[in-house]
C-alpha cells in the first residue's frame, strides 16, 4: 500500500487527511493524487513530497512510501 496524504486547504478540499492505494495501481505522485483524489485536478504550485523528501509529479513511488501533498507556506 502507498500512504497518500493531504494537509491544510488540499485536506479540507478533499475532505480526508489519507488515503492508502494498492501500490500496484500507482507508478508515480502524480497518479497517486489521482487516484486519492479522485480525478480532481491538482492545484496550481501543490507540492509534493514522498517519505519527507520534495518529489515532482513524475517521481516514482513504491510500496511502503508516503506521498503527501500540500499548499505552499504563505507568509509576510
């Protein structure tokens, strides 16, 4: 199983904060979130990360990782 989390505005969007996939069924971030997200598409400047590490959509994932998603930190 792959561990999909989402965190703050992406989490309330969604209504859930995780989701675990068959790994089988995902190859990369990208398909993870859509699949956790059910085809929703991914919001601009989201970023990713699998097992703490900032990943790009196109970064494979395996059984056992954590993919989590999130908005980027706003500040002034």
């Amino acid at each position: 199983m792959i561990t999909v989390r989402f965190f703050a505005s992406l989490r309330e969007q969604l209504g859930t904060a995780e989701r675990r996939l068959p790994a089988a069924e995902v190859r990369t971030v990208a398909e993870a979130w859509q699949q956790a997200a059910g085809g929703m598409p991914l919001p601009d400047n989201t970023l990713a990360a699998v097992n703490q590490e900032y990943a790009d959509p196109d970064t494979p994932v395996r059984e056992g990782d954590e993919v989590a998603f999130f908005p980027p930190v706003t500040g002034g």
